[in-house]
DNA sequence: TGTTTAATGCAACTTAGTTGCAAATATAAT
DNA sequence: ATTATATTTGCAACTAAGTTGCATTAAACA
C-alpha cells in the first residue's frame, strides 16, 4: 500500500523525479521543496513512493539518504542489481546501467545487494 | 598522522578489535565503552585508528558506520574490495573474504568501491 | 454534497556525529 | 627523575538527519 491519493504534493514530487536522470538527496529535496511543502511530508512521499515501487532508495558516502527513478522502477517490484555512483567532486550521485555479478556466497542467504562506487564523473575527470 | 600516543583508551579499543572477527557499529562501541571512555574520545579514536590503517570504516545498512580490523588491514595502506554483509535477523556485520570483480565503468574513474550484502547469516538461515 | 479515510503541517523529539576549549597525560628532552 | 611540549581526553553544547503524535486539511467515493 504506496500512494492512495494523487495529492499536488505528490504529483509535484514526482514530476522532479520524471525531468531529471539524477538521484537526490532527501537533504536536496527538503531545501527546494521547503516552499512548497513540509519537511515530514517530502519523507513521507518518498516513503510511499518507494514502496509503491514508483522509486528506488539508497545510502551516499556519509550515510545520506538517496533517492532516484531508473528505468527498472516498476511498479509493485524493484529488484535491480544497478551500481550507484558519486561523483567525490561534483557531488553528483546517478544510477549506472551496469550489472555487477555477485559471486554465491556459502553460508549465507544473500537478499539484497548495494553497491556504490565513487570517483569522478565526466565532467570532473578533465 | 593516525596515532601518536598509547593511551589507555586507544589500548582497549584495539583490544576489542583483536579479539572479535565482527564488524562494531559506532554506536555499540559508544554504549560499550562508555564507562571507560567520552563518546566523543570513540570517535576520534575511530578516526585515527583508521588514518593509520589499523581499522577500516564502512556504511550499514540505515547510513550507521562500522568500523572493522580485518586481515587485509594493513599499517599506512588499505584497499580492500572485499563486501560487508549484513544480517536483516540478528543484525551481525562482517567483512567476508570475497572478491568482487567490478567491471570497468566507461566515461567515469572509479577510486573506491563499497559493497553491502543483507541477508541471513549462517545461524539465522535456519 | 456529505462522509470517510488518506495525507499534511507543525512542533517537539530522537539520535548520530561534530566542535571548541580547558584540563590531563604520554612522550621526548634535560 | 623532572620538566617541557604536544597529543589526547572530557565535557558541554551544538548541528543535522530523520521520526512521532496529533490536530487539521483535502482527496475520493458513495
């Protein structure tokens, strides 16, 4: 049970989400959205997002909360494998479309999967 | 610059690493040693345990830091690739002595790589 | 249009982690 | 052994991310 009511908060988040190939960070979205809504409300929707399969959440460097929609959001499922990455200079933070191949580990029950890189982007490798 | 000085407290932080073969969460360690020592003397002993590569630090799951000493902990030097897994059920964390062959990422320089495994552990998968 | 239930705002709170500074202590020099 | 000096520690106050309870608002559906 995610979204029951397409509320304008939620379709404002969302249309962030649509425009941008990025992820953001809750702090990020707290900021901009600070006009528009309330701080609990931006984690509430994204919790409810995230649970309706619409998003996909992850941790940065320092612990942060990340949030991002790729291509392998669908609904009601979310089982992508997808690296992370974060630019150390710019900050950015983006979805790879790569596989990483998680070897079989003996002894232990592997649910789920994180993996974030980090280094330079792009634009900060000149 | 790591440690300068063998200070009671530096001694029994590292004790408890030479002992054990988990990963410690910060936290634990705070509420562990806080008879013994300040929280904020934890930290900053963390710190420069790791600065000299006695110790490496790594996220959890909720964004928490872990700390660990593992074989691959070596004086002035530290790049492991090795996973930490993380158990959902008695919440146990470890480095596991894996190799993860990250594919080569086109258009970025990749510099550190963090792997979080969740799942059950050996006495939880029961 | 009214009723129900989900969603929001607000304020207060929790918790991880940090900072500045004075006091304490390990180590090197005398 | 004593002193000097630079590192380390304790403390208290702070910052910042994220959470909670509750009263109010507003979708959605009959």
């Amino acid at each position: 049970m995610g979204i029951k009511r397409r509320t304008k908060s939620v379709t404002t988040m969302l249309s962030i989400f649509e425009s941008g190939e990025e992820a953001l960070s809750v702090v990020n979205l707290v900021e901009r959205l600070k006009n528009q809504m309330n701080k609990t409300t931006v984690y509430r929707i994204l919790e409810r997002l995230e649970k309706e399969g619409a998003i996909h959440s992850f941790s940065g460097t320092n612990g942060l909360k990340w949030y991002a929609k790729c291509s392998q959001c669908t609904a009601h499922h979310h089982n992508d494998i997808h690296p992370h990455f974060e630019c150390k200079d710019c900050g950015k933070v983006e979805c790879l479309e790569v596989n990483i191949p998680i070897p079989s580990i003996e002894d232990r029950n592997i649910q789920s999967v994180d993996v974030l890189l980090t280094g330079q982007c792009t634009n900060c490798m000149i």
